[in-house]
C-alpha cells in the first residue's frame, strides 16, 4: 500500500474568507505577530499500487472528487510505503 | 516574515466521519484502488518573529484558538523566510 497526501488549496485569485475570519480573530486575541492566515485542507489517500500506478490514481480522484477546480488547485507527496 | 504550516488532524482514537464518506464515494466511483482516506486541514500562517518566537505564536494561536484538543492534535513545520 502507498500512502499519499493530497493538497488542496484556493487559487492564488480567490479570497479565502476563513482564513480572514481566523486572521481577525487572532489579532482580537491580540496575537499582533501573526500577519496572514491561509486555510487549506489535505486528504491522506491509502492506495493499492498494483491496481492502478500512483499518479493515475491521484489524477482521477482528485479530479471527479476531491478538488473544485473553479476555485482550487491540488498538489500531492507520496508519504510512505504503508 | 516567517511562514509556517500548522496540520490539524483528528487523533488516532477518533472517527473521521468526513475521510469514511469520502471513501464510500471514491469507491462508488470505481476506484477500488483507494483503500482508506483521512482529512485534515492546515492553517498557512505568516508571523513576524520579531514580536515573538515563532515556537510560542505556534503554540498559543494553535490553543487558544485552531486546534480543538478534545478531538485533534497538531504538529506544525516552518515553510520559508517570507
């Protein structure tokens, strides 16, 4: 099994509303240090490679599943062999 | 400027209602190769380490506000210099 991290995150274009909210409610912490705030999610994907090679695989799930591609982009590490 | 990567995931212990639906859904799109997913999220923070080291920021901003340690544990890497 091959585990693999998939990340998806806003199109450099696209406001991030979450993260502003969390950027304002750290600075009412008073965490003035604290200058910008991204959120981004990731999925860990067990794979088997003997049905079907990694990129192929990640390609496809992430495509009809995981990532809008309107407002995401995806990018994805193999973590290690499980 | 420094920014650092803060992972959020749920602990071992816990059950990952949105990793096991996506999972159903991966699979009823034919891709039997997938064999367990999990999702977590990150937080990509820009500090000032001048106002304060980028360990303690981590550590209060995480507790104080991101991460809730009923149900999640973090770990955080430093991305790059800003």
């Amino acid at each position: 099994m091959t585990d693999v991290r998939i990340y998806v995150t806003y199109k450099e274009s696209v406001f991030d509303p979450q993260g502003d909210t969390i950027k304002q409610a750290i600075h009412a912490l008073g965490h003035d240090e604290v200058k910008d705030v991204k959120v981004g999610k990731f999925f860990d994907v067990t794979l088997d490679p003997s049905k079907k090679d990694i990129e192929t695989a990640v390609k496809e799930v992430a495509e009809e599943l995981l990532v809008n591609f309107n407002l995401e982009t995806y990018r994805y590490e193999i973590m290690e062999e499980a």
